[in-house]
C-alpha cells in the first residue's frame, strides 16, 4: 500500500506536466504512458538494486532517531527532577538558614557561659589567693611589729640600766627576764 501511494505521489506531478505541454489540444494520453512507463522502469530499476539499502538505510536512520528522541526524553525527564529538587532545596533554604542561625545562637551561648563560668571560677581563685597572701603579710607585719616593740623596751631598759650605777640584784633579774622575753618572741 505504501508503494503503491507513493508511486500516486510521484505520478501526479508527471500528469501535471503532461498537461501544460498539451496545450489547448487536452491531455496527451500516450505521452503521459509512455512518462509513466519510463519512471516506473526507472523507480523498479533503482528498488531492485537499492531497496535494500535504502531500507537499510532508512531503518538505521529510524533506530537512531528513535534513540535520539529517547535520549531527549530521558535528558528531559532527569532535567526536570533536577528543577524539582532544586525547587524543593530553594523552598527549604529559608527554614535551613533559621536552623543554621538558632544552631550558631545556641553554640555562641553556650560558649559565652563556658566563658563565664570559667571566668566566675578563676576570678574566686585569685580572691582566695590574694586572701591567703594578705593573711601571710599581715601575720608577717605583726611578728616583725612584736619584734621591733621587744628589741625596743629592751634597748629602752639596757639604757635605763646603764643610767643607774648599780648593778645589784636587780641588775640580774631584768637580766633574766630580758632573757626569757627574748627566747619567748623568737618561737
């Protein structure tokens, strides 16, 4: 069926043709045999020998076109699930950006307190070390003030004693009692 409308196909341009060279006389009928015939010897000759081929051809040219269209359709397809997912991903990235910016507001807090905390503990340390230093001084200052106070009455009564012309008992006692006063501020 194919064949035979194609050879219609062919045939209607012929007539076409035969009748403008027929003028005013009408369709040359034998003429348009004799056209006909030639083509049809012509269009036998070139199947016979190149049908094949042609159909060869033709079908090579189907399978690739078909696999073209196929390949365009299956780019197609995976084009549009990627528009799909990056539609998706853009419909999401205002909720990921306010989860990415409570989890920096959480872990900045988290590390403020840290901060804090360790601040509030080294901060007591020194308080408690400049406390202990200043209990040391004071302890310190006192010894040396109680030192310097017996070095003085000492010196005081040394000059005293001197003054006086007598050394008696007296003498001897403030002696001992110096003594022992001194052996009492050195422990």
């Amino acid at each position: 069926m194919a064949r035979v409308s194609a050879i219609l196909v062919v045939l209607v341009p012929v007539l076409a043709f035969a009748s403008e060279e027929a003028g005013s006389h009408g369709p040359d009928f034998v003429q348009l045999a004799e056209h006909g015939f030639a083509f049809l010897v012509v269009a036998g000759i070139l199947l016979y020998f190149g049908g094949k081929r042609v159909r060869a051809f033709h079908e090579a040219r189907y399978e690739a076109v078909r696999v073209d269209v196929e390949a365009a359709e299956k780019a197609l397809r995976e084009a549009q699930e990627r528009l799909a997912a990056a539609e998706q991903r853009l419909a999401n990235l205002a909720q990921e950006i306010e989860q990415l910016m409570a989890e920096f507001r959480r872990l900045g807090e988290s590390e403020r307190d840290a901060l804090a905390h360790k601040g509030a503990v080294l901060a007591q340390k020194l308080q408690e070390e400049m406390d202990f230093t200043l209990s040391q001084a004071a302890k310190m200052a006192k010894a040396e003030l109680a030192q310097a106070l017996v070095e003085r009455a000492f010196a005081i009564v040394e000059q005293r004693l001197a003054a006086s012309a007598q050394r008696s008992v007296s003498d001897q006692l403030i002696q001992r009692m110096e003594q022992t006063l001194r052996q009492t501020t050195q422990h």
